[in-house]
C-alpha cells in the first residue's frame, strides 16, 4: 500500500526586529505527497480532515493578532505643544520621516488626528465661572424695598461704598448638549461690605438681639469716618450656561447662565475709623452677629469674552430669624473670566 503522509511547517513570528514589527507567515500547508485510493478507509480521511481543521484553528489568533499588528502600525504618531488657546501639533507616522505640523485653536469642538475623543467630562463644552468679580451689594427689607425706616433704619447702606468682592478658583464643566449647553460648578470666596450710611455700627443687646449702636450718643459723641460690617463666604454654584451661536468657538461665543449658589459664612467683623485728639483710631470687633451660616441664592449672568454681568438675589435672612433686621441681600456687578 503507498504510504500517504502530510507536512505541516508551522512559521512562527518574528522576534528579532528592532522595532518589534511582527512578522509571521500565516500556516504554509504544504502536500508532499497524497494519494488517494479507494482501499484507503474512512478513518484515514477521517484522520486528514481533523489535521487541516486543528491547523486553522491554531492559526486564527496568529492570523488576527497580524491584522491588529498591522492597523496599529499605520497609527501616527502626534507630538502637541501647548500655546494658550492654540495647540501645536507635529504628525509623523512611526516608520517614516514625513512630518506634518498644524496649528489648531483648542476651543473648537473636533477630534484629535489621533482618533482620541474629547473627555465625556466635558464633551467640548467650557463653562465661565472661574475669575475675579466685583459688584455693589444692598438688601430688600421684608416690604421688597431699599429703603429702610424705623427700627430697622440703623441698617441703612451707603451703596456706592458697599462693594463684594469675590474670587472664584474652582470650575468644572459638564456638557450637556454638544458644547453649547452644559452644567457649571466650582468653588470661591465672596468679600461682603456693607458700609453704613448713618454714624452708627452694630452691636447685640443683653437678649442677643442685634441693635443699633449710635456713636453720636457716646460721651464724648465720636464722628466717625466710616464704618461698616464685612462678611466672608464660601461659595459652591451650580448653573446652566448657553452659548451661542454654536459655530463659533468657545471664546467668541454669547453665554448666558442661571441658577443656584450655596454660601457657608467663614467669618464677620465690624470696622469703625474716627479722629479723635488729632489722631486717626480704628476698632474692629470680631464676632458672630446673629448671621446665618449657611445661605443660598439664586443668580443670572450674561456675558462675551472675558467679561460677565451677574445678578445674585438670597432669599435666606442676612440675621437669623428673630434676632436681627429682617433683610434680604442682593448684588450687581461685573466679572472677570479667566477664558
């Protein structure tokens, strides 16, 4: 009977290249010999059929770990310098010297040359609260009006010396849609002055109730210079913001925001200056004032480029309930936006 046999030559991939380019021959099967007669019996085809099917089998991963191999070194390689809002990029593919430079603005909302996404974070879209705001701020008594009588008279502000200053430090964006509309959080500080109009400051009475403390009735009455009470908060907002129109990159767009701020107070005092004998004096006096620790408000904001106009309105009490002025702050002013 003619022997019949297979040879099967298995070439395995390729470890020496410097560069770690895998090369590997898919199986070669190669038939030296093969006679077929009608004496040989079933199990012997039976035989040579299971023997090519292990080979693919055994082969498939090769084949395909290949292919991947393949895609990946058709990849380029990109080098990003950053320039501001402007990125410089320098394109290269790994196995040749060809180079590509290209000179893109950040802000637009596109992907990478290297096929990478923007962060799901963000989506492309940047929201405006980090930066430096000012603003004069006032407070409605429980009538909604400005102006202030009777008990609560003491209270009444000079409003072009009673400024807020605030530094906003944290900013996180989330996109919402696209990268025109998203949420915008964060954290700063807020610097509260309000400067009274009258030649008076503050004090709490024996039950702990905050009360007018008239300078003009000391003995000898004292003028003072100014004086005023200055709170600082921490803030955490939360807003929606909208830009448009979308086609225009983040910089030059319109924006408009709205939405909540949280404040927890860190600390209050009193100032007064007067002269007295010639000689310039200054008291300030640290304490709590009966003023809530914790406040929320509400806010709306339009701005374009580096500049926002905000309005901040607080439904919570300046004083704790019963214990002071019933009195609800507000703010208008300008910011400063880091872009």
């Amino acid at each position: 009977m003619t022997d019949n046999f297979w040879v099967v030559t298995f070439l395995t991939r390729d470890a020496s290249h410097q560069r770690e380019q895998n090369k590997f021959n898919i199986i070669h099967i190669f038939m030296k010999r093969m006679v077929y007669k009608n004496s040989v019996n079933n199990s012997c085809l039976t035989l040579r059929v299971g023997i090519l099917l292990l080979a693919f089998i055994f082969s498939f991963p090769v084949i395909y770990s290949q292919t991947d191999s393949t895609q990946n070194q058709s990849k380029k390689d990109t080098t990003r310098i950053d320039l501001g809002n402007k990125e410089l990029q320098i394109i290269g593919d790994t196995d040749k010297k060809n180079k590509e430079i290209k000179l893109k603005d950040k802000d637009k909302d596109e992907s990478s040359d290297s096929g990478e996404k923007k962060s799901w974070k963000s989506g492309g879209f940047k929201g405006h609260w980090a930066g430096l705001e000012f603003g004069l701020n006032n407070y409605l008594n429980k009538d909604h009006s400005m102006s202030l009588s009777g008990d609560d008279e003491f209270m009444s502000l000079n409003t072009g010396r009673s400024i807020n200053f605030n530094l906003n430090f944290v900013q996180h964006s989330f996109g919402i849609v696209g990268n025109c509309f998203g949420l915008v959080t964060g954290m700063g500080l807020e610097f509260y002055n309000y400067f009274f109009e009258h030649n008076n400051s503050i004090q709490m009475d024996p039950d702990g109730v905050i009360r007018n403390k008239d300078y003009s009735a000391l003995t000898p009455p004292i003028d003072l210079d100014k004086s005023k009470l200055t709170i600082t908060y921490l803030t955490v907002p939360v807003l929606f913001e909208f830009q448009f129109p979308g086609q225009l990159s983040n910089s030059h767009r319109l924006r408009i925001s709205f939405g909540v701020i949280g404040g927890l107070k860190l600390g209050s005092h009193t100032k007064v200056v007067y002269y007295q004998n010639n000689n310039k004096e200054k008291r300030k006096e640290k304490d709590d004032f009966n003023i809530n620790a914790f406040r929320y408000g509400f806010t709306a904001r339009v701005g374009y480029k580096h500049l926002n106009i905000f309005s901040d309105f607080y439904p919570v009490t300046l004083f704790e309930k019963g214990k002071g002025p019933v009195l609800y702050p507000f703010s208008i002013g300008i910011a400063f936006i880091s872009i």
